[in-house]
C-alpha cells in the first residue's frame, strides 16, 4: 500500500484476504481461501463524503491480513480478514 501525493490510495502484492481493497466479490469466506495477487498497483476506491467530493487518506496502517486509512477528515476505513 502507498500514497499518493494528493492522498490517493494505491496497492499491489498479496491480496488473499482483501487488504490491498479490491473488493470482496467471487471472494471465498471461509478455509479454503485461494491466494491473489496483484502484480501492477491498482487504485484503491474510497467512497466519497457526503457533499461528493474525494476524501483524501491521511494515514495507512498494514498488518498481515488487513489494512486501516484514515482519511483528512478522520474517518476510518479497514480491508481485509476480519476475524
């Protein structure tokens, strides 16, 4: 996971349990899970506010299986194994 200078959000590498935030979809829930991978980065989609503008991350934390963000406005936003 990396920023981008505007706040952007952009991830590669082991995807297995959703933490680079490519979404959930065809995405096995329980064992066994089935490795993914992403070998170029991709942008990672942050919903925007409430009047629809983008909301820029401020700050990212990577675990082993998960990933945080927050953005400037302080609103927090996780990926990944949720157990």
């Amino acid at each position: 996971m990396f920023l981008e200078k505007k706040g952007g959000l952009m991830a590669m590498g082991d995807d297995t349990f959703g933490q680079c935030g490519s979404g959930g979809e065809g995405r096995a829930v329980t064992a066994p899970f089935h490795e993914a991978r992403h070998r170029t980065p991709i942008k990672v989609a942050i919903p925007k506010d409430a009047k629809g503008y983008a909301q820029p991350i401020k700050k990212i934390v990577c675990g082993f299986r998960h990933t945080l963000a927050i953005t400037e406005s302080g609103r927090l936003y996780g990926w990944g194994y949720n157990n």
